[in-house]
C-alpha cells in the first residue's frame, strides 16, 4: 500500500525537483562590468498607452545611467492621459528625451509593435533598448547590457528583472504564474541552451538588441499581429540564425506589471493562452493539447489537497489517503521555496502565502480557463485584438 502511494505520488516529488535543477545557474548581469571604452549610442524606445503614473519615473531612471551615449525616445500611444503632456515637458528638458505621438493604428497591428516600430524610426543609435513605461532602471543596467551584448557577441540580450508585488492578490498569483513558465522554459540558462526556436523566450520589460539585427529579422512589422511580440522576436530572430539571450538582472531591473486584482486578472488572461500558443512544441498536436497542459499545474496543486480533505471526511478510501498526504507535503514544499525566493518581504510572511497556495492554484485556473475560452482574441487598453 505505501510503495504503491509513494509511486503514484512520484509526479508531486520529481518534476519540482527536475524544475529547480533547471533553474540552476542562471547567467546575471551582476557579473557584468560596468566601465566600457568604446561606448556606442543606445536609443531607449518606450511605447507608452495611459501611462502617466509611470512615464516620468521610467524615464528619469534611464536618464541617470551610467552610461554616456544614449537617447531616450517616448512613444505616445494614444494615451486617453496625460502621457504625451508629461513626455513632452521632460523632453524640453532634457536634451536626450523626445516625445513623438504614434500615427492612428494600421489594421492588423498591435499597439505596443507600432509604437515600438515608430520609436526605431526615428530612433539614430547602433543599438536599440525598449523597455516598458512600468519599469524602474538601475544607473548601471544599461552599461552592464551593452557590455554583455559585445563580449559575448550576442544580437540580442533580455533581462530578467525584479517583479514588484506590493498587494495582497499580487503576491499570491504573480509568483504562481512565473513557477508555471519556469515548469515549461526551465530557467535563463535553459532558455539559452536550448536549439530550438519554440523554447526561446524574452521579457518584453527589457530588451537589448542591435540595429542591424533589427532591420534584418524585419523588426516589430514581423511580429505586428502576435500577443507575446517579445518571445515572438526572440523565436524570429534566433530562426533567423541570430545569437539570443536571456540574462537575470534583479539587482538592475524593476517592474510593477500590475496593480490590482482586475488588471492581474486581465493582463495574464490576455496573455497564458493566446501568447502560450506560440510557445508550444510539437506543431498542431502541442498546440491542441495547449489548453489541457495549461490547466495541468493548477489541477496538480489542487488535487491532493481535495482528496486530503475528502479523507478526513472519511469520502475516500486509506490508499488515497497516504497519496494525498505525501503529494500535499511535497507539494507544500514546492510552494514554499517558490515563494521564499519571491520578492516578498520576509521569510515568515512568504511561508503564510505559500500555505494559501490552493487559493492562487484555484484563481490561476480561472485565469487560463478565461483565457482559454477567449482563444486568440484579447483585450488590453481599450482595444481588442485577434494574435496571429
């Protein structure tokens, strides 16, 4: 009976055990210098929609850099706020800032790729940045990238940076998402590692790329149409035989992504589904069983944990019984060092969110059945979109 419960709860051991091996040894931008000789002109491109909360903030981060070249370029996305207002006034006041407002949307575009496609047209520096209006840059996060970009003779680097999660509902599901992703690309070193494109990924919050590499894969036109443009101009252009790379820099890199329990809720639901489709492996197949994978981590968590409590009403039989017990312990231990490694202040507090696991396994389900339902069709900022 226990040797039948210990390898029928096998799965809820080894496959966490498998995951957190491969997200050993991450590369890091901590590792990186900073000082660089020959120095060549970044332009910071960042789209921007009903981001006045954050624009000032984001830029006047970027223009502290310890870096001597650059130019930052605001891209105005028909914002219903005062971002075009804000972008404006810093740009009168700093030399190195210009405000340009997106043309009306082309059919068939996202607005984030058009803005960032009008951004590169202006844009005169050998090597483009863009980066989202809610991120918060460190003074020495862009020499590091640029420097790592050349030592390593890369086309392409994307940082990892440091989630913030002030909320409640923020703490509980944010980590729960990214547990799921590590469960599918492993860690940055996996990422990296792997030869096929349908595992490359990017954290469209930081992206680092030269011109030439740019212009050769297309640029955003070639991914106008795609919910997840980041990973999907990671995949292009390592398809394009372009050197990719995905690099940690929580020390560097800061990004508040959401707010609130409606705006988490939204934001992933646009994007689990729609976006995971383009990271599926084995062509039709995979992508059929999208959504059956997608639901497998949050009925993984909840399972033991329903059976537990059915035995202790006496509802299931004593094997059953043993299995949950073993699957909920190993399972709780998972959670637990997810959480602990979360940026969730303090060790305690982080356990109490891990014991509520069940809870944030239950709304992550809800999140990818919403997204489910909807398919390829998104909403985000006003707008509705199909994801090619």
């Amino acid at each position: 009976m226990l040797t039948l419960a210990l390898v029928a709860a096998a799965p809820w051991v080894v496959i966490p055990i498998v995951a957190i091996w491969r997200a050993r040894g991450d590369p890091s931008l901590d590792r990186e210098p900073v000082a660089d000789a020959d120095a060549p002109k970044v332009s910071v491109i960042i789209p921007a929609r009903n981001e006045a909360s954050n624009i000032a903030a984001c830029v006047q981060s970027i223009l502290l850099s310890h870096y001597p070249s650059l130019e930052v370029i605001v891209v105005d996305d028909h914002s219903a706020d005062d971002t075009l207002a804000i972008a404006r006034v810093m740009a009168t006041i700093h030399h190195r800032v210009t405000a340009i407002e997106a043309p009306p949307l082309p059919d068939g575009w996202f607005g984030k790729q058009w803005a960032c496609e009008r951004g590169a047209a202006v844009a005169s520096g050998d090597i483009l940045c863009f980066t989202d209006a809610d991120t918060r840059h460190g003074r020495e996060l862009l020499a590091r990238t640029v420097h790592r970009l050349k030592r390593c003779e890369m086309d392409f680097v994307s940082v990892l940076g440091r989630q913030v999660m002030l909320t409640f509902w923020e703490r509980l599901i944010q980590p729960q998402v990214f547990a799921m992703l590590s469960m599918r690309f492993g860690g940055a070193r996996a990422v990296n590692e792997s030869r096929r494109a349908v595992d490359k990924l990017a954290n469209g919050q930081y992206m680092l790329l030269t011109r030439a590499a740019y212009d050769e894969v297309g640029g955003h036109a070639a991914v106008r149409d795609q919910v997840a443009e980041d990973l999907a101009l990671a995949q292009r252009l390592f398809e394009h035989g372009k050197r990719t790379e995905l690099v940690e820099g929580r020390n560097h890199l800061s990004t508040r992504m959401y707010t609130s329990f409606g705006t988490l809720v939204r934001g992933w639901m646009k994007n689990i589904y729609a976006g995971g489709v383009r990271a599926t492996p084995f062509g039709s197949t995979g992508r059929a069983l999208l959504p059956l994978a997608l639901l497998a981590g949050p009925a993984a968590s909840l399972a033991p944990v329903v059976v537990l409590i059915l035995s202790a009403f006496g509802l299931v039989s004593s094997d059953w019984f043993v299995w949950s017990l073993i699957a909920t312990i190993a399972t709780l231990l998972w959670w637990g060092q997810v959480y602990v490694r979360a940026p969730i202040v303090g060790v305690s507090r982080a356990l109490r969110f891990a014991a509520l696991y069940p809870l944030g396994s239950l709304i992550l389900g809800y999140i990818v059945i919403r997204a489910v339902v909807r398919g390829r069709r998104v909403e985000w900022r006003g707008r509705e979109y199909v994801s090619g």
